[in-house]
C-alpha cells in the first residue's frame, strides 16, 4: 500500500529496519563467532540471544507507540522480522538440547565433548540461516519504507483510512 509521507517520517520509519539490521551483524554475525573462539562455554550462545532479544522487545516497545500510522506501521514490520529471528534460535536451542541428550549417551569423556561440539556447531546453522532471512527481509523493509510503502498484511492492523 502505497502512503504519503514526508521525508522525515521516511527516516523515522527506516529507523527500525536499520536498527535491527545493525543488531543482526552486531549480535549474531560478530558477537557469536568473537564468543565462540574464546571458548567461554555454552553461555557464549545465549550472550547473543539475550542481547537480540533486548533489541526486538525494544522494536516491540516502540512499535506499540502511537505516532505516525506510516512509521508505526514500519517498527511492526521490523517486529514480525525480529520474529523470524526467534524462530530460528528456537529451533537451534531444540537442536542444541538434543545434542545434549544425544552427548550424554556417551560413556568416554573425550567422545562426549567431541560429539557435544560438533553437534551444537550443526545446531546453530537454522540461526545463521535465520539471520541471513531476516536481513534479506529487513533490506526490502528498508527500500518500501523509502518508496512510502507498507505490505498489505500490516497495514490491515489498522483500522480502514489511517493509512492514507
């Protein structure tokens, strides 16, 4: 749908779309790896899990904020993104949790912690792949917000006339 909407409203509606974005390579593309070679544990998997979950309820927050139809419009868009986002630390924290069960099946020590690792490294691929979706997902965001538009399904959350 198609909206007017003045340059500053533009910014203001591309600011979500960015700010997840630059939470996307922070948190889970520079901190995860960074995390991960300093071998401080499983805790190294939730650091950035907690700090993109501080991001989207922040977008959340500010999304449940009345302002402009248009620019609220785009802090939901960039929530149902950040959405995705969960859905894939959810399926990595499934498959980290069997391969936790999977690990204790193991009698040798060394074979524990061999299977243990090499199993959550697999496990953490639907994140990556999840992370690499909604960036994919929040650059065409970003380029709707600068062309004044919002997807139907959001703009349907309002109530008929607001958008306009």
């Amino acid at each position: 749908m198609q909206v007017q909407a003045s340059q500053a409203e533009i910014k203001q509606a591309q600011l979500p779309h960015n700010l997840f974005i630059s939470g996307l390579f922070l948190f889970d593309l520079l901190m995860t790896p960074a995390l991960i070679v300093l071998d401080i544990g499983m805790i190294s998997i939730l650091i950035p899990l907690c700090c993109s979950l501080a991001l989207l309820s922040y977008i959340y927050l500010r999304g449940k904020k009345s302002t402009v139809r248009f620019v609220d419009a785009h802090w939901r868009l960039s929530f149902r993104h950040g959405q995705w986002l969960m859905l894939g630390y959810a399926v990595s924290a499934s498959l980290i949790l069997i391969a936790w069960l999977l690990s204790l099946t193991t009698h040798e020590a060394n074979m524990k912690h061999i299977l243990f690792t090499a199993l959550t490294r697999i496990a953490l691929i639907p994140t990556l792949i999840a992370v690499m979706v909604t960036a994919m997902m929040e650059a065409g965001a970003l380029g709707q917000a600068s062309k004044r538009e919002v997807p139907d399904k959001i703009a349907s959350a309002f109530p008929p006339g607001e958008m306009h």
